[in-house]
C-alpha cells in the first residue's frame, strides 16, 4: 500500500483505503471512480476492533466513499467529523456490511 499510495500521490505512507476520482472524457465515458482497500490492514485491526474484519472493511469503503464525495481528513476535526459520519452509516445499515468477507 505504501509504494501504491506514492505512486498516486507522491506519499510513501501506510493507510487503510485510496480514492481515485477521474474526470469524464466527453463522447468518451463518464466520470468514474475506484476505491482500493488494505485488506490485510483491516484483517489485522478487525482482528481486535468490534466488528471483526466484516465491520473494518466496511469502514474502509465508507472512507473511500467520504473521501469521493469531496470531504477530507486532514485535521482532527475533519477526521473526527469523517468517522462520526461514516459510523453512522454503517450503523444505519448493518445488514449492508454483514457476511462481507464471510463468502
């Protein structure tokens, strides 16, 4: 994940989920998106966290999603501000996340 997250944004750094946004190409596609996730980073934090691995890959997505939808991370306040949003989602649908990895 680090070497992948420097070759997006030039950040040798761990992390738990990238964003990738691209513009439309007219005539061509739409706009688009991907959201890549550290699985083996949430299996080990699942390992210890509510939720299991099923809840932390969920979050991961949820990130993913805030982080595509233009909201950002990079102070305590907009962190905080991110996972209070994220968590209510997931708790407002937690049959949308369960049996995730169970397949």
């Amino acid at each position: 994940m680090p070497e992948y997250k420097e070759r997006c944004f030039g950040q040798r750094i761990q992390t738990d989920v990238i964003s990738l946004s691209y513009a439309a190409i007219p005539g061509v596609c739409p706009s688009t998106a991907e959201i890549i996730l550290n699985v083996e980073r949430a299996a080990q934090e699942g390992a210890h966290r509510a939720g299991g691995v099923e809840r932390e890959l969920a979050l991961y997505l949820a990130h993913g999603i805030d982080h595509l939808a233009g909201h950002e991370d990079d102070t305590p306040s907009r962190r905080r501000t991110m996972r209070r949003r994220e968590t209510a989602w997931l708790d407002a649908a937690p049959a949308a996340y369960a049996g995730l990895v169970a397949s």
